[in-house]
C-alpha cells in the first residue's frame, strides 16, 4: 500500500488541515507526504520517525506497521 495510501486512509473524510492538527505537523507538510513530493520545489519528501510516531499517536496505528509502509516504497 506504501505510507501515502496508508495516510490517506488514515485521515478519512477529515479535512487536511484538521488531520494535520490532530496530527501535529503543518497541513502542508501532510500534503507534501500524502503527495509523496513538495509541490512548490518538485522533490520527494522524506518522513521522520518522529513524525510517524505523531502520526501513530492520533490515529492508533502501530508505529512498526507505518514503518512497514514507508519502506514499501
């Protein structure tokens, strides 16, 4: 599935912004990873471990399972 589907899936029909404060990071930084690239430079994106555990925090998705998903791609 790889982390981008994994986010999407994750944030539901909430809106970006909101997903993103829940989550604690920007809602462009959310854009950028569920992009998988920064839409102002044309780069791909990178994702710390401390934004997956933020990320695993909100949602209740293990940590190690997140993990898992970004090495797919």
């Amino acid at each position: 599935m790889g982390i981008k589907q994994a986010l999407k899936e994750a944030r539901g029909n909430r809106s970006l912004r909101s997903f993103a404060r829940e989550i604690g990071i920007s809602h462009t930084r959310l854009d950028s990873l569920e992009r998988g690239y920064d839409p102002r430079t044309g780069k791909s994106v990178n994702i710390t471990i401390a934004t997956l555990q933020k990320i695993s925090n909100a949602t209740g998705v293990d940590i190690s399972t997140l993990v898992s998903e970004v090495e797919k791609q």
